[in-house]
C-alpha cells in the first residue's frame, strides 16, 4: 500500500508540476496572466514545502540582491502611492526579484518536469500555430497575427520564442538521449515543422523589430554552436541554420522590403544625421517633423524624445511612481499614450542608472554562472545555448518595444531568473558531492 501511495503521489505530481511549469511559458502562445497564478502556486509550494532550499538560495549574495532591490522599489511605490498621490503604471513590477529566488528553488526541486512541462508547450504551440495562421493572408502581403495576444507585435516576439524554443527542445531532447524509440520520429517532427511554422507567424505579425532581434540571434546560435556543440551536432546546427537563413532571405526578401523598407530607410536617415549634426535630440526632432517618416517610428521617436527628458532631469534614481505627472510637461504630450516602446528607457525613467546597474549586474552574474556551470559539465550544452539565445532575443526585442511590461516579459524575467538560481544550486551541489568524493578518497 505504501508503494502503491508513492507511485500515485509520484504520478499525480509529473501532471501537476509539468502542467504548472507549461503554464509558466505559456505567455509566449496566449497573453494572459496565467502566469502570475502559477507562479503564486510555485512560490507557496516553496515557503511550505522546501524551506531548506530557500534557506540556501537566501545565503546567495545574489537572492540577497533581489530582496533589497524589491525592498526598495516597493518602498519607493508605497511613497509614490500615499504620499505623492501618483501610482504610476506597472510600477509594481519591478518589485518581482524578490519572487526570482523562490521559484528557483521550486524549480530546482521539480526540475525532473521541466522537459515534460517544454514538450507540452512544443506541442500546443504546433497545435495553435496550425490553428491560427493564415498562409493566404500572410502569403498576399497582409497583417495576420498568430497565436492569442492582443497584438500582433506581441503575437510576433511569441511566435520567435516558441521558434527558439522548439529548436533547442530538440537539441536537448537529442543531446540527452531522449530522441529514441518510438517517440523519435514524432518528435524530429515536431521539432522541425513548429520552427518552421513560427517563422512563418512571425513573418505574418509584421513585427520589424522581432525581425531584426531574429537576425541577430541567429547570428549568435551560429556562434554558440561553434563554441558549445561538438561532433556531428555542431555541423547539423550549423546546417540547419545555414539553410534557413538562405530560404528566409529568398522567400521574404520582397515581402521585409514591403513592409519594413520605409523605416529602415527613415533609421539609416537618423543614423547618418545622428553622427553628422549635434547628437541623437536633435536628429531625433527632426525625423519626427519629416513627412517621409512612417508613423510608427514617429510615435516612437516621440515617446523616446520625452522619456529621455525624463532621464536628463533624474539621471540617477529616477522619477519612480511620479514619472506619469511628469510626463505630462514633456514635449511630446500629444503622443497619447505612455507605453514607451523601449524596456530600458522604461527602467531609467523609473530608476535612473540605479535601475540599469541592477539589471546589469544581474545579467553580467547570470553569464558567470552558466559559462561555470556549462564548463563544470552540470547543464547541457543545448541548454546554454539556449538560455543565451533566448534572453539575447529578448533583451534586443525591448530596444523598439516594452516588452518588460507584457506577459511575455514578465514570465521571462521570473522563469529566467529562477533558471539562474537553480543553475547555482545545482553547481553547488556538484561542487560539494566532488568535495566530499575527495574527502573520501584514502591519503
């Protein structure tokens, strides 16, 4: 009987943490706040049930980080609240680290779901992707978003996510021995078309700058896999990457050109303007007073002009909740809205350089700690790769878009950051197991 309740706990938590964990990506196919709950659920399952592992994780000088910076922010937001009368929007997001190593230590102690949790977001990524798209629409030259989100730049940065992310589910599938048996040929399957159709989505979402971040990563996963694939793995990646980069230049060359060739002729005039009068301010005002700017650019050159304003007069710690009244008295104040289309500037008009170090640092400690962990053989190859290629993706997304405040940015900060703790822990452990086979060892 005693096994018998073992097995079925057992079982019963493989569906409930893989499903949690799917939930927890989930953002990249349907924007919608599914993750918070989840998240909610993870960091209970946490506090009540591995109060060990948070009492590790919290020893880490970087866990400690995350409190004070999530101590400080959520002072700063009370203030702004009660007693300069602004709430600002969004502002509570930056009170999230302190949750970053808490759900690493749910993860760490579920980590055996985490393929599970990826091959059911593979999997119901193909589903809503065969769903949703449009071939005739996006074949005619028209806007057809995939997936569910409530715009399609957002539907564009899911359908690259869920590109990157069922490349890499392959690898590692392949990497680890888990591409064999009968399942081998259903998941080759799955790991080719669900890229192939992401392209596609991505190419109908009309999102340039989910373009250019693209073209970027790819760049970089031809690099990473110089530096982190060995064998034949390297040369079928390389291949691979070869091979659709030449099929998306042939295919999508007139349809890119269509739609983005007024802005990238509108950037490269800022760009040279930029580097031939007096800076970026003034080659900024100008692009917007020009007809041949497209709209778009113009909205966004506009809410970057007033946040850079901002940041002139608050360079340090920013304006926190205050920054909306404030904004109210930049230049551009007809824009119409506040979304400043540029996760960074979104930071510094809140938090200054303050802001940035923080996320800086984070970031600069989190590529230490993989690099260790890859070299010390405690994750996989294809994993780093990876980590890297996504959160390289994503980091380039937010130069043209705010992504840090959608529910594509917020679970990636939370998923991201977890994986950065978990990946410590685990390196720890490795590190201590190895010390203590030393000790064993007879002098």
């Amino acid at each position: 009987m005693a096994d018998q309740t073992s097995v079925s706990r057992a079982r019963v938590n493989a569906v409930v943490f893989s499903l949690l964990w799917a939930l927890m990506a989930s953002a990249m196919l349907v924007e919608s706040d599914t993750y918070r709950y989840a998240s909610i659920v993870l960091v209970v399952f946490a506090v009540v049930w591995q109060r060990d592992g948070i009492r590790r994780v919290s020893r880490d000088w970087l866990a400690i980080a995350c409190y004070v910076w999530a101590f400080y922010t959520a002072g700063r937001f009370f203030y702004g609240v009660f007693v300069a009368g602004e709430k600002g929007t969004s502002e509570w997001l930056y009170i999230f680290p302190a949750v970053f190593p808490l759900v690493g230590v749910a993860l760490y102690a579920t980590r055996a779901y985490i393929f599970p949790a990826a091959t059911l977001t593979v999997v119901v990524g193909f589903v809503a992707l065969v769903a949703t798209l449009n071939p005739a629409v996006i074949i005619a030259g028209e806007r057809a978003a995939p997936l569910f989100h409530h715009n399609p730049i957002h539907a564009g940065i899911g359908s690259c996510m869920l590109f990157l992310t069922s490349i890499f589910w392959l690898l590692y599938a392949a990497e680890t021995g888990r591409l064999r048996g009968r399942f081998k040929f259903p998941m080759v399957g799955l790991g080719v078309l669900t890229p192939i159709l992401s392209l596609f989505g991505a190419l109908g979402a009309h999102s340039k700058g989910a373009w250019l971040a693209l073209v970027f990563v790819m760049a970089l996963m031809a690099i990473l896999a110089l530096l982190h694939y060995a064998g034949r793995w390297r040369l079928h990646l390389l291949g691979g990457l070869l091979l659709t980069a030449v099929a998306v230049a042939l295919i999508s060359a007139s349809y890119v050109e269509k739609v983005a060739g007024p802005t990238i002729e509108a950037a490269a005039k800022l760009t040279d303007d930029t580097v031939a009068t007096e800076g970026p301010i003034a080659s900024m005002q100008r692009a917007i007073v020009d007809p041949a700017t497209p709209s778009s650019m113009r909205e966004r050159l506009k809410l970057w002009s007033n946040a850079i304003e901002l940041i002139q007069a608050a360079p340090f710690v920013g304006w926190g909740n205050e920054w909306l009244r404030e904004w109210r008295k930049t230049t551009y104040t007809d824009v119409g809205f506040t979304l400043i289309h540029n996760g960074y500037l979104e930071i510094m008009v809140r938090h200054g350089i303050l802001g940035m170090a923080f996320l800086l640092v984070f970031v600069a400690t989190a590529v230490r700690r993989i690099n260790a962990a890859h070299r010390g053989g405690v994750i996989s190859s294809s994993l780093t790769a990876y980590l890297y290629s996504l959160s390289f993706f994503f980091f380039c997304t937010i130069t043209t878009n705010s992504n840090n405040r959608l529910a594509l940015g917020e679970s990636f900060f939370i998923l991201g950051a977890a994986a950065v703790f978990v990946i410590s822990l685990a390196h720890e452990d490795r590190m201590r197991g190895e010390h203590e086979e030393r000790l064993a060892q007879p002098v």
